[in-house]
C-alpha cells in the first residue's frame, strides 16, 4: 500500500491511497474460507461447496468490503500520525478516476482533506479582558424573598374583595327586563378576577364584593369581547359566545384570597433545610449568597462571550479551506439544499473559527473533562428546574436520579460535556489573563446582554 499527501497552501490537501491485491489478498480469501464452511447450496453438503462457486457469488463483494475497510483504516492511521488536523470528512477527488472493484488491483482512491489553517492562540498575563461582577443589592434580595412567599403560599377565604382576589360564583343569563333568561346560560361556581376585567365601569360593580352579593355585569363589555375568555368564564364553547351580549347576574359563594406565607422558621426550614437558617437576617443572608454564586455562572458567560471577541481579534483572519468546506456541507445538507448552505455558510465558517481556537486554549490550559465534570453539569441543571418551581432543597438522590436519566440521551450529553468544557476553561482563564473588574447592578447586565 503507498499513501501519498500533498497540502501546498495549508490547508487544501490530496490524499492518495493505492492499495495493492497483496494488501487485501489474505484477508479476502480467509473470509471466502468461512463463508464456504457456511455455505449451503443445492446438490452439496454443508462445506464442502466449491471455491470456485463461493467467489463467484461472494468474491466481489467481500473483496470490495475490505478494500473500503483498508480504505477508512488506514487515511485516519496516516491522519492521527501526521497528526493532521482535518475538518469534516474526506470527500472524494473530483478527478477520482472509477475503480473496477470487480478486477485486481492495483486500486487508487484520491480524496481531498480539508486541513485547519495554522495559527497562535496564546494568552498570557499580558492580556486583559473585561469581567463584570454584578452586585447583590437589597432590592434583589427583597424580590426573591418576596417570590419564596409567593411560592410558599396559599389561598385562603376573605370576606371582601381585595386586589387579585378570585370570586367564586353562580353565573345567569338575563333577559332585557333583568329576569334569568329561561333556557339562557348557567354555569355554578364560575370565577371572576375583577383585577383582569378590561372595561373600567364593569370592573368598579366589584367593589366591595362580600359572600352572598349579587353583582350584575355584562360579560363581553368585562372582557372586551374577547370570545375564548368569554368562553372561559361561562365554561361553553365559543360558539355559544360569538354573539353573546347579555348581562348576567354573579351570586358571589365565596372569595379566594392568595396569602403569602409568613417570613418565619417555617419558611426557612422550606427553602434551606430544617435549622440552617434561623432567623430573617440569616434568610437575607442565605438568600444573597445563593444568588451571587448564581449571577458568578452569569458573570463568567459573558466573560467566555468577551474572550471570544478579544480571541478573533487577536488571531485575525484565517485561510480556510471554503471550497472544500462548501462541499462538505452540501453532502450533509443534501435535503435542505445549495441555498441552505450558502445561506449559513459564512456564519459556520465564524463558529468554526471559534472552535479551532477554543480547542487550542483547551489543550494549552491542559484540563481533562472527567465523567463526573459532565454529570456535576447535569446535577446543576437539575437543581436549576427544581428551583424555578420553588424547589430548592431537592434530595441528593432525586437529583443524581435525574441527572442519570438526562445522560442517557445522547443529545443531552453531548450539550453538557460542551458546557463542562467551557466551566472548565473560563475557570483556567481567569487566573492566566488579567480581569478587567467592573462592578454592575444586575439591571446594567441584563441590559449589556440584550444589546
């Protein structure tokens, strides 16, 4: 076998590969051998079906298996020891001359290689990036106690309407003397939130509702005519609503008001486990501290987004391989087609930028992603959920369990071992370059990221 390569501009390479009928000879006969012990034709017993029989009806077949084994073999053997940095697949030279698999050998099999441009991404001391560290004010504070209350309240029975209180009630459809319209719509403990009522006049009827009050309202002025809340309130179809403009009596059963729990042991206990947290200030403090360790995550994105910047430009403009590149994209994208690929493919060849440079800060900071850097990944993506619905002293064991259950997607995995590598490389960074600190609120940040 003779390999041949050939990169003259750096980064468009040729690749050819002759294999020899002694590169492939042996292996194809010794298959033929087995499949001759398996063989069973008409008029011969189980082995003993001539050779000449067996490569008749398998010979090319297994001889073109193994010429495309070697092929595969041995083009990524000659890429790992040449240590060539290939992007994409090989994709076959557009001179590549057809190959009578069917005949001996010599066979010849040129590919084109797309190589990565040559290039330094190195960071030292010397460089300085901006980090922002967002501050944890009172108001922050008070927001999030505000929603562990909310969280961690109830609904309870007032005797007044008040705020977003929800009335409970009998609704009835009027006639135009102010009678229950016999046959009309009735619907038993509908409910009415006056504070989302749009006409002004009908939402002030609701003013000082008491159990046991009859309010009479007109439904489609209430909601401005809006047919599926409409629906809603009365529990019909929107059919029975699309000309629906009679007033209705509402006979107030009872008025549910949402109570925030109290800031108390209770709550505590709740939110941070039974006993770690005491008192309000502690709460306060507990609540802070889970939040800067939070916004740290939020600091160190931007960070990763403020050294890729400062990256391109200080690498520069790359040669790519485009055309080559090009092809290999339209091969992966056959259904969605040439448009698709020329659409995005100046935005691919910026992500591939990126990534060529990542993947040599990665291998200059010298850290290993370990199975349990992507599982951490995971079990912190769990908690994350769990939180958003108030949950935030989630069991260990529930959270491993999920987090097993995540990995087992592939998609999933590939997502968290992309994060894990990014947590690992700004946490290198950070103590190679030098940080530019600058305090923001958490307002001044969230207005840094959408612009």
């Amino acid at each position: 076998m003779n390999i041949q390569f050939e990169c003259n501009d750096k980064v468009n390479g040729v690749m050819t590969i002759t294999i020899e009928t002694a590169d492939y000879k042996e292996q194809v006969e010794k298959k033929l051998k087995d499949y001759r012990k398996k063989a069973q034709m008409p008029g011969f017993r189980p082995g003993m079906v001539p050779m000449s029989l067996i490569k008749k009806q398998y010979g090319t077949a297994v001889k073109v298996d193994e010429v495309n084994r070697l092929l595969g073999e041995k083009l990524y053997e000659y890429v790992h020891e040449n240590k060539i940095q290939m992007l994409g697949e090989p994709l076959p030279n557009e001179a590549q001359q057809p190959q009578d698999l069917a005949g001996d050998g010599p066979f010849t099999f040129v590919f084109d290689i797309a190589v990565a441009p040559d290039f330094n991404a190195e960071l030292t001391a010397d460089d300085t990036i901006d980090y922002y560290e967002i501050e944890v004010d009172d108001k922050m504070v008070d927001d999030q106690v505000k929603m562990f209350q909310n969280q961690a309240g109830q609904f309870v029975e007032a005797q007044e309407w008040s705020g977003n209180d929800t009335l409970i009630g009998d609704l009835r459809q009027l006639d135009a003397e102010g009678n229950t319209l016999e046959g009309g719509i009735e619907t038993a403990s509908g409910s009415v939130m006056p504070s989302y009522v749009k006409d002004e006049d009908e939402k002030k009827k609701f003013d000082g509702a008491k159990p046991g009050d009859i309010i009479i309202f007109n439904p489609k002025k209430a909601y401005a005519g809006k047919e599926s809340e409409l629906a809603g309130l009365l529990k019909v179809d929107k059919e029975q609503v699309k000309d629906l403009d009679s007033d209705f009596s509402f006979q107030i059963t009872s008025i549910r008001h949402f109570q925030p729990h109290a800031i108390d042991q209770e709550l505590f206990d709740r939110f941070y486990g039974e006993g770690t947290v005491k008192d309000e200030e502690g709460f306060r403090k507990a609540i802070a501290a889970g939040m800067k360790g939070q916004l740290v995550s939020s600091s160190d994105y931007r960070f990763l987004q403020d050294l890729r910047t400062y990256m391109e430009q200080k690498v520069g403009e790359l040669t790519m391989p485009e055309a080559l590149l090009k092809r290999f994209m339209i091969n992966k994208n056959k259904e969605k087609g040439t448009e698709f690929v020329e659409k995005n493919f100046e935005g691919s060849i910026k992500e591939l930028k990126w990534h060529l440079i990542k993947e040599r800060l990665v291998a200059a900071a010298g850290f290993k992603i370990e199975d349990d850097d992507v599982k951490q990944v995971a079990r912190t993506d769990i908690r994350q959920q769990f939180a958003q619905y108030g949950m935030s002293d989630v069991p260990d064991d529930m959270v491993e369990n999920y987090a097993e259950q995540q990995m087992k997607k592939k998609e999933n995995v590939e997502l968290y071992v992309e994060r894990a590598i990014d947590i690992k490389l700004v946490q290198a960074l950070k103590k190679i370059v030098k940080l530019n600190v600058k305090q923001v609120s958490l307002d001044e940040f969230n207005k840094m990221m959408q612009a």
